[in-house]
C-alpha cells in the first residue's frame, strides 16, 4: 500500500513539473508575441495564430488551460498591452495595478 501511494504522490508531482514547464513556453510565446508587436506591429495576430494551430492548442492543454476561442482573445488582449510577462508577474506591477484600481475607486 505504501508503495502505491509513494507511485501516486511522485506522479502527481511529475505531472505538476510538466504542466509548470508547458507554461513556461506559454509565456516565452506571449514574451515573443509581444517583441513580434513592438517590432513588426502584428503580435496579436501571431499569438492568435499560434494558439488557434494544433501545436499551441497541444501546448495550451499541457499547461492545463483550455485552448478555447475566449483563451485566444485574452491572449491577443494580453500580447496588445505591450507587458512583458516577466513585469506583469511581478509583486511591483501588482501592487501598481491594485493601488491604480483604488484611486479609481476612490474618484468614482
């Protein structure tokens, strides 16, 4: 029994590392999508590309997101604000974005 459970427990956990790592290419396509949009002006586009094609809705689903068409249109509205992922995850910007959703609570 103990056996059994140790199996599950390492499985759970090899399952969870793979997902972390198909989301970290998630981000590194959006980091892409958004070089491709300063560079060349098109970057919504390639990241709806990419997630509408086989390769992306495979990628999309191991990295446990549902690659469905409401995915796409957050990813392009993600891609259009021109945040790179690394700034938009970190405490900083949150803390910005939470103190901006204040004030313009405050103001209303």
């Amino acid at each position: 029994m103990r056996d059994f459970v140790d199996g599950t427990a390492f499985n759970y956990e090899q399952g969870q590392r793979s997902r972390k790592l198909f989301a970290a290419v998630v981000l590194a396509a959006l980091d892409d999508a958004i070089a491709d949009d300063k560079k060349y002006g098109n970057g919504p586009e390639q990241i709806a590309r990419w997630a509408r094609s086989r390769d992306g809705r495979e990628v999309l689903s191991c990295a446990g997101i549902d690659p469905n068409e409401r995915v796409v249109t957050g990813l392009m509205e993600f891609v259009s604000k021109g945040v790179r992922t690394s700034v938009a995850l970190s405490r900083e910007e949150s803390e910005r974005r939470h103190a901006a959703a204040a004030e313009e609570a405050e103001a209303a």
